[in-house]
C-alpha cells in the first residue's frame, strides 16, 4: 500500500465526505526531509466531525489521525480541513 492509500485508509476514522490528498515530493526534491525518505502532501479534508471545531482542532485530529505515519512516511503535511457547509460555499 503506497503512502497515499494508508493516509486515506487513517483519514477514514474522521468519516470525510471528500478527501484529496496531492503528493508534492517532486516539487521539494534536494530538501533535507525528502532525503529521509518522508513525502511533502497537500490534504484537502471534508468531514462532518469538524463542525464547531477551530482550524487548530481540525488540524490536530487530523495529525493525531496521522500519527504514526508522521516523520516517517510523511515529511509535510498541509492541511485544508472544513465542515461539508464551509466547503460547499467555496466550491
């Protein structure tokens, strides 16, 4: 299973009603985190959970979701997380 199908597999907890996830390795090649073999991932998550939860809040269920896979697998992680409401209006 590649990096990107285990962080969707861990996502699942949160039950996200949409959930992208953009590998931007390429982009950081030569940067002293990718040389240990940990990724820089763009994560747009969408998840019901987040409702009356601050950014910091969603951002920490999210890294506490991903833990384990933090430094190791993954290098960098940014975070886009909304309530299905919020998403709506932007999309």
């Amino acid at each position: 299973m590649n990096t990107i199908e285990l962080m969707k597999e861990k996502l699942a907890a949160l039950e996200p009603v949409v959930i992208r996830i953009v590998d931007e390795s390429a982009r950081h090649a030569g940067h002293e985190g990718a040389k240990a073999g940990g990724g820089h991932y763009l994560l747009t998550i969408v998840s019901h959970q987040f409702t009356c939860k601050s950014a910091l809040a969603r951002h920490r269920l999210v890294y506490d979701t991903l833990r384990e896979m933090m430094h190791k697998n993954i290098h960098a992680l940014g975070v886009k997380a909304y309530t299905p409401e919020e998403f709506d209006s932007i999309h």
